[in-house]
C-alpha cells in the first residue's frame, strides 16, 4: 500500500509540472537573442512614367498597370531590448516583369518583347514596441522603419540580353503591426526555441511610401513604388 501511495504522489507531482509548464502563464526561459529574419511579400508598380508629366507612359506602354509580385528576405541585428526593440539590418529582394517594346513615343506595340527586372536593397532601421506582447501577453506589436534603398535595374530585349541598366537610391518609411504567433500555443512556442533558437515568430502587415529618385534628380529613373506598398510577410526573433 505504501508503495502504491508513493507512486500516486509521484505521478501526482510529475503531472502537475507538466500542466504548469503548458500553462501560457508558465515561465520559461528563452535563449539567447541576436536579432531577427524576415520574409517580406508585396506588389510594386514602378514610378517611372512621373517623370513625364502625362506627356509620354512608356513603362506602362511596354508593361501595363499590373503590379507585380515583389518578394524580399531580410536579416537585423539588435541594437537594445527593453522597452521594444530597436534594430540595424539589411535586405534584398526580386522583381520582374515582362511585356513589349514600343516605338518611340508611338504607342504601337513592337514585334520584340522586353523585361524588367529589379533587385531591391535596402539597409534599414527598425523600432518594435513588443514590450506589450511580450510581458503583458497582448499580442501585438506595432513597428516603425526607416530605410536607405538602392533599385539596381536592367532591362532585357527579347534574345535576353541586357539593352541598359542602372541603378535609383533613395529612402522609405514603414509602418505596421506584428501578431505574436506564440501567444496560440505557447508550448510549441517554448519548443521551438530549445530546437532552433526561435524566440517568437510574427506575422505582420505594413505600408510603405518609398521616395526612390535619386532624391529628386531629374535625370534618374523614378524607381519609387506608384502606390504606397502594402506588404505581408513573417518575422522570426532568434
């Protein structure tokens, strides 16, 4: 008998650690952090034709107005963690788009067909209030960004060769709203980051007006996005 009490205790015991380690109230332990990674999706219709004033569209002559599917990786590093989170970091990205030549200022469509392709850079500065999400366990965390960009560019002509290339600097502003995945299960959560090292894991929706023209030459192609960008995407905090 007194084995048998002994057992029921012990399993008794091992059952409540297991149910306070899944509660969400739980405290765990997180592993180190460095920064951050994040896969970024948005569309992009170039500003080339502004520079025109309505006078001649030969972007939109040779490739319509459909935006484009755009994606992006980037990495940061952190710079503070306390109340938010501040970081430093980088990205590159893709973009294409296909279409056909046209003549001049004539709108007549050419027997050639052309490509624009583009790869997006950016160096970027980043502020996260996830203090919120994080202590208190309200999952949101709303972010600022501001970012150097450079569009390096080259159009194609039908055999693929390159015909011309460049590239546009400039800057944008972001900002958007992050939903901490874990808080709808935090015990995966917790077992993530013993596996990988993945503190939190984000998805997250912003906006961003970029001003990429060669901060307003006039002999620069306008490499801005037409529109602001909505992008949507995912971040992982390691």
């Amino acid at each position: 008998m007194k084995r048998l009490l002994a057992a029921v205790a012990v399993l008794a015991l091992a059952t409540a650690a297991r149910a306070e380690d899944s509660s969400p109230e739980a405290p765990s332990l997180e592993s180190p952090r460095w920064g951050s990674f994040e896969i970024r999706l948005s569309g992009y219709h170039p500003k080339i034709d502004s520079e025109f004033a309505g006078s001649f569209t030969p972007y939109q002559n040779s490739f319509g107005d459909k935006r484009g599917w755009m994606g992006k990786l980037g990495v940061s590093k952190e710079l503070y963690h306390g109340i938010g989170t501040l970081e430093a970091g980088a990205a590159a990205g893709y973009w294409e788009m296909y279409g056909h030549g046209h003549l001049t200022k004539d709108p007549t469509v050419a027997a050639d067909s052309t490509a624009l392709k583009v790869i997006p850079l950016s160096l970027m500065l980043t502020y996260r209030f996830d203090w919120v999400a994080e202590q208190i366990g309200v999952p949101l965390a709303p972010y600022g960004r501001v970012s150097l960009d450079r569009m390096q560019w080259w159009v194609t002509d039908g055999s693929g060769g390159s015909s011309k290339s460049g590239a546009t600097n400039g800057y944008s502003l972001t900002g958007g709203v992050a939903l901490m995945l874990d808080f709808f299960d935090r015990s995966l959560a917790r077992e993530m980051d013993r596996d990988t090292g993945i503190n939190h894991t984000y998805a997250f929706v912003d906006f961003t007006k970029s001003f990429i023209d060669d901060f307003g030459s006039k002999s620069s192609w306008d490499m801005s996005d037409s529109a602001t960008t909505l992008t949507a995407g995912l971040l992982f905090v390691f």
